[in-house]
C-alpha cells in the first residue's frame, strides 16, 4: 500500500537508541496507533451526539416520566 504523506518526528538520542535496539517495526506500530486514535475520537464525537440527543429529548422531563415512557415503550401501556 502506497504512503503519499510522510510524518517526521523529533526523538531524543537515548529513545532513538532504544527504538533502533528493539526488534520493532516502529511506523506500522505508529500508522495502527494514530487510526485507533482517530477511531477513538469518532467514536467519542458520535456519543456525544447521541447524549446530546437523548438529553433534548428528555429536557423538562421529570425522572419518574421518563422510566415510564421507557417501560411502557418496552411492555406496552399499563405495565408496572
């Protein structure tokens, strides 16, 4: 797979040196850390979406309202 981007990064000597004394491959270990990141924080920003839905949903709702509408939507009207 072809990289078009190249990163550079600034390591102090004692890093490099330990970097360069482990059997690594340090940018297939770099690229899989920075797109789990990136997933990270997608998956954070749809959360934050979706608690930002729910909430305006449910907004001057008391508590007790709110459990009845989840039960009610789960077993039908009247259950206790």
């Amino acid at each position: 797979m072809p990289y078009e981007e190249t990163l550079l990064i600034k390591l102090d000597k004692t890093t490099k040196q330990r970097m360069k004394s482990a059997d690594e491959n340090w940018s297939a270990l770099i690229r899989g850390f920075i797109q789990r990141e990136l997933n990270r924080k997608k998956n954070i920003a749809k959360a934050e979406r979706l608690r930002a839905r729910l909430f305006r949903s449910v907004r001057g709702k008391g508590s007790t309202a709110i459990i009845r509408e989840m039960r009610e939507s789960r077993y039908g009207a009247g259950s206790a």
